[in-house]
C-alpha cells in the first residue's frame, strides 16, 4: 500500500497541505485515503449509544453506519503504525495520507514553516524524503517544495509510490 506521512510542528500547516493534496489527487481520478495521529484525548463514541455499548460489551470493533457516512470504532488497536492501520482499514485507497506520526517508520515529508519553528521535526535518517518549506537551510540535501506547490509535490508523491 502507498503510504506517506505529513509530519511538521503544530501550526505547520499540515492539514491544509493535506487538504489540497486530497482534492488534487482525487480529482485525478485516485483513492485517497487519510489517517490522522491525534495527540490529545477525542470522545470516538458518545457514552450511552449504540456503538458505545457494543464496545463497552466487548466488541473488537463497532461500525456505524449512517446515510451520510460510516465510521469505525477499533478501541483496542494494538498495531497503530500508519502502514499497518492503512493495511488493516484502508484497503480500497490508491493512496494513503497520514497526518503526524513523526516516530513511526516509514517516508515522511515535513511541513516546516519558519514563523513556527526554523527546525525540523524529524531527521532524514528518521524517514524524511522531502522538505515542503520556507526555510532552505533544513535538509538541504532533500528536494525542497515551496509551501504551496502543490502540483510538484503530488508529482513528487506519486514518483515515490511508484518505488
């Protein structure tokens, strides 16, 4: 499965590269996939509803399926690698975009914004391939992207799957 991870320092602009990167990518006619690391506490379920119950009961996974969308509850993950998540969930994307996961292995880009941090999150030997960046100093022996070009790292991205 192709998989990359967009890692940076928070307020980066991971999502919204993210965001771009989805609409383009799709609009070409691929499965895109995303998986984000959240490092802070998020209610999966609502106490009390169905799906709650049914994992509070003992179920290894609970899915929600609504009109406007389905959503999967898997309280007890033991495997949380980007690559072994996307395998286990996301089997019909072309493509697979994780959000963070700046420690697990596996190519990463980092997003790294000077009015946030001049240094870098990750190393090149922690995974880095590419830099989508204002400051030119960080990793210089990577191929460097402007914060917005959007069309050359898709083309980037792409070369890379192809690997």
């Amino acid at each position: 499965m192709n998989l990359i991870s967009i890692v940076g320092h928070s307020g980066s602009g991971k999502t919204t590269l993210i965001e771009k990167l989805v609409r383009e990518l799709t609009q070409s006619g691929l499965r895109v996939a995303t998986i984000k690391n959240a490092h802070h506490k998020v209610e999966l379920d609502t106490p009390g509803k169905d799906s709650w119950r049914y994992t509070q009961a003992g179920a290894a996974m609970s899915m929600l399926v609504t009109n406007g969308g389905v959503q999967l509850i898997a309280p007890q993950v033991e495997r949380r690698e980007p690559q072994q998540l996307a395998e286990r969930f996301l089997g019909e994307a072309d493509l697979v975009l994780a959000e963070g996961f700046s420690l697990a292995p596996g190519a990463k880009i980092e997003v790294l914004r000077r009015a946030c941090s001049a240094t870098p999150r990750c190393t090149v030997d922690e995974g880095v391939v590419a830099m989508v960046s204002d400051v030119d100093e960080a990793h210089p022996q990577l191929p460097h992207f402007a914060l917005d070009d959007v069309d050359g790292i898709i083309a980037f991205i792409l070369q890379q799957s192809q690997q």
